[in-house]
C-alpha cells in the first residue's frame, strides 16, 4: 500500500527561470515545519 503525501505547501515556479525556483524552493524550504511537505511546480528544465 503507498502512502499518498499531501503537501502543506505548494510553491508554483511556473514560468521562471533558473536560479528563481531554487532560490525560492530553498527559502520555503527554511519556512517548514519538520514532517511538512513542499509541492514545487516549475517549468524550467
């Protein structure tokens, strides 16, 4: 049986580019809780 993980957040990157969603991915990143979940969405490859 798998678990499905809902996120506690979800950060949209859409549409930007590199460094922009690690930058922001590594600051929410700093902003969660221990046991919480991040979603990134981002369209740079």
């Amino acid at each position: 049986m798998t678990e499905v993980l809902q996120p506690d957040r979800v950060l949209d990157c859409s549409g930007l580019l590199c460094p922009l969603p690690v930058i922001r991915t590594s600051k929410a990143i700093k902003e969660l809780g221990i046991g919480q979940v991040l979603k990134v969405i981002a369209t740079d490859p």
